[in-house]
C-alpha cells in the first residue's frame, strides 16, 4: 500500500495520514482509501471496485 503523513495544522500535535491499497484479481481491481482529519476528530474510508467483463 501506499502511506503519507502529513505535518501538523498546530491545533492537534499530530498530523494527517492517508494510506492507499490495492488489491487485483483476473477479473477486477479493488481500491481501498483511508483518510484521517485530526482537527475535525473524522476518518473517511472510500472503497472502489473496477470490474472486467
């Protein structure tokens, strides 16, 4: 997967992390995307899915 981590706003001590995997079959690729915000206490997760035929 893919991590980054970002620097602080100043109102948390810590900062952002996003992480992005990926996971492929024959027949799709599935995408998993993880998403924190400190300073609004918020994750966010978005999930796609890219089918063949």
């Amino acid at each position: 997967g893919l991590y980054c981590e970002f620097g602080s706003s100043g109102r948390m001590p810590c900062g952002a992390v996003s992480f992005i995997y990926t996971e492929t079959r024959s027949k799709h690729l599935l995408i998993q995307a993880f998403h924190t915000f400190p300073d609004d206490f918020a994750l966010v997760k978005s999930e796609t899915v890219i089918r063949l035929p």
